[in-house]
C-alpha cells in the first residue's frame, strides 16, 4: 500500500503562513534555545539558522529566533573550533504566536557522524506523514525530525560511536522504539510500525525534584567559547540522574534566574510528552506553563520570568498520544514540589594576611562553598581548592589550600546554598594577585 496517513491535527496546528478573513501577512512565532557539546557544556558564537533567519549564539549558549514563520521549521547550529568543523540540527513545534522553549541541538564533529534512516508505517501498511522521530542518547536533549509524504525519515549528524535509542511516534498511536550505533559516514536503516494506543489513565510522573538557580550574569562570560564559570559549577555539582540538559537562559534585568526539574524516566509505548504545571508559593493554584513534546526525556527548565527570592511550586503529569482530546489520556499531577530562589549573591574584596575570602550578606544562603583557580575558571579547568567539604555559614572564609605564587592572578566564584541545596546562587567571578 503506498496511501499516506497524515497526523491532519497536527499539520492544522503547525502550518499556518497566512489567517482567514482575507489576511495576507504570514504569522510568526518565536524559537528559542541552546547549543551544547557533546559533554553538554554551552556552546557560545555559534550560528543558529531557521528558515531564512540566524543568529549566533550567547556566552551561555542560548538564542532567540523572532519573527520566524509559524510552523515546523528544522533548525541548524554551526560552528568551527580549532580547525574543526561542528554541526547540529533538530526540528521545532513553532506554534502561531507561541515561543518554543526547548528547542537545544547538541553538535558533533561533521567529519565523526553517522544517520539513520527508515519508513514509518501503520499497522495496516499505510505510511504515515508527519510521524515524528526521536534520537536519544541518554542525557542532554533529543534529536527530532518528521516523515515525509512518503513515510520516509532521515536523522542526521548523529554522533558516530554514540548508542542512541530511536523513537517514532505521532497523536493517537503508540510508538516503536529500538536502540542504534551509527558510524562516522555510515546509514543504519530502521522501520517502525505503529500500531493503535492502548494506554488510558497513564501513571502520574514520580521523583520529582526542582533544584534553583539564580546567576549573577558576570559568571557567564568567558575567555573561550563554550568556558563558562557557570558551566564548572554546574558540572561540579551534576549527579548521574542530572547529567547534561539543556541551559537555556532569559536575563531578567541583572539576574538571571531558572527551575530545574527532574523525574524518574519512565517510559511506555503510549507515552506523547509532559504537561508542566507552575505555581505561586508552595500551595499556590498550578496552572499549565508548557508541554514537552519529548517522550525520551525526564526533565525540564523553566525560564519564564522567574524572580529571585520567590518560592515557587511544580507538578507534572504524564499524556499518552490520545492527549489532549480524551481526559484519560492525562496522568492524575506528580506530588508537588517546592523551589525557592535566592537573591543576588555578591563579593567583596579579597584581604590579606592572611588570604580571606569575603562576600556580602543578603543572598539568603545560609552555606558558601567557595572555589579558587589559578586560570579562569570554564569547562575543563578543575579548582585549585574548595571548601565543598565544609561550607562557611558566614560571610568569610580564610584560605588554608597550597601556597600561591607572587605575581600570579587568581580567580575565585563563590557558591550560596539553601534549603537542603535546592537553593543555588552563584556570584560574580572575583580575581587578585598577590
């Protein structure tokens, strides 16, 4: 059989250039997002391209993409570091005047990729138009594209070497998963099938966490790309179940300030996505922010227009792709969580004889790791010394590590902690010499 099957509901929701009643301007949307490595580290000045629009990439790796046309749009990031060319690509939901949030394309070394092609069919045979198609290698964000007319799909510059877990699915059918290797330069091919859904009453998302960070934006600029303070101290403190993940930023006059949320992976063939419900203080109303369309994944940051020192509460439930025209398809919400955010946290002048470290109050930290490096601190650069073992609850800290060099500039971050560490505020970079 070669008639194709067309996820109608979802090409009337994303191809939309023009409005009825004799408009003639095609709407537009907004794309934002990230560029990250493969160690998913921020990537800075890379090209980010949509349709006819670029842009490049901030010290934190995030971009913003205005007035691009609202629909489905393949977005392409770019960039050449040491003589090595770097790409990615991902596919974007840009829905009519809404602004797409996780769109974060992880690039690879072009001459180190390999893809994946295939058909998507249905049980019947038919072939299936506008399926969407996921590559996932774990951690960080998944790599989307769609079938065309034909059914037929192609996942390109996927990290060669890299096991991925590929997954085809598309509202109101379950979806087929099976796991690749690809090879620099190689094709791995792989069908699906996808058959009716079966899943009602999904299982409400568990383990959920929320961990708040609040940035002096001084702690982002770096000397090279991608090198970031904030990049080390996240790394610093990343756990298993937390490696990589997007870091998309907004700046908020002079802070920054974003939630991240992390739940325990619990995928089945029905699973469409994640409503993501916010509230105000911790009993607050939930009200619904976002919906990831990212079957794969177990996370989320949320960047809207968080303020510093406001408590705020998250729940998620879980869809299937019967979602939302069925209310079983909708999972009952996660138990809630808590995140409360700190203020700015600001240094003081170093002093001397002996060394002290000093920073003022105000932040509501209640603990202060502080981290000393003998360059500027970015991904890849390992502290001199920290006191992550025993935080200061004051506002001081004497420096007992190795002896300095005379002549030789140092740099130093400090790290606010709250609330069990939920809380984070990280200062600005301080520097001296002696």
């Amino acid at each position: 059989m070669n008639r194709a099957f067309t996820f109608l509901s979802i090409v009337a929701s994303l191809v939309i250039l023009s409005g009825c009643g004799g408009e003639t301007a095609p709407r537009t949307a907004t794309i934002s997002g990230t560029v990250l490595d493969r160690d998913f580290n921020p990537v800075r000045d890379a090209t980010v391209t949509a349709g006819s629009q670029s842009t490049r990439t901030s010290s934190t790796g995030s971009f913003t993409l205005a007035s691009v046309p609202a629909r489905r749009l393949e977005v392409v990031a770019t960039i050449t570091q040491g003589g090595t060319n770097f790409r990615g690509r991902t596919w974007a939901l840009n829905f009519d005047g809404e602004r797409t949030n996780n769109v974060n394309i992880v690039v690879k070394p072009t001459n180190a990729m390999g893809r994946v092609i295939g058909t998507v069919r249905d049980a019947q045979g038919f072939v299936l138009e506008n399926a969407s198609v996921f590559a996932f290698d774990g951690v960080g964000s998944s790599q989307r594209t769609f079938t065309d007319s034909n059914g037929n799909f192609t996942l390109s510059d996927l990290g060669a070497g890299t096991s991925y877990r590929i997954s085809a699915s598309g509202r109101s059918f379950r979806s087929d998963q099976t796991d690749v290797t690809v090879t620099a330069g190689g094709t791995v091919t792989r069908n699906f099938i996808l058959r009716q859904p079966t899943t009602v009453n999904p299982p409400a998302p568990t383990g959920l966490s929320a961990t708040a960070w609040t940035v002096n934006p001084d702690t982002t600029r770096s000397l090279g790309q991608g090198s970031t303070a904030l990049a080390w101290v996240k790394n610093f403190y990343r756990d298993n179940r937390r490696s990589g993940g997007p870091r998309t930023r907004n700046f908020v006059s002079d802070r920054s300030v974003e939630v991240e949320l992390f739940w325990d992976s619990n995928q089945f063939p029905d699973l469409y996505g994640f409503p993501i419900y916010r509230a105000f203080g911790a009993n607050g109303s939930l009200s619904s922010i976002d919906f990831i369309f990212e079957p794969l994944a177990s996370y989320y940051y949320d960047m809207g227009s968080l303020q510093p020192n406001t408590t705020y509460s998250y729940s998620v439930s879980s869809a299937t792709t019967l979602y939302p025209d069925f209310p079983s398809a909708e999972s009952p919400l996660s138990s809630r969580v808590t995140a409360s955010t700190l203020g700015i946290l600001n240094l003081g002048n170093v002093s001397f004889g002996p060394l002290t470290f000093n920073w003022f109050a105000g932040s509501g930290a209640t603990s202060h790791v502080v981290f000393l490096f003998d360059r500027f601190p970015g991904v890849g650069v390992d502290s001199i010394w920290n006191t992550s073992g025993s935080p200061s609850a004051g506002f001081s800290q004497v420096y007992t590590g190795p002896a300095l060099q005379s002549g030789r500039t140092y740099y130093y971050i400090v790290l606010g902690l709250a609330n069990g560490n939920s809380s984070r505020t990280i200062s600005q970079i301080g520097s001296f010499q002696l």
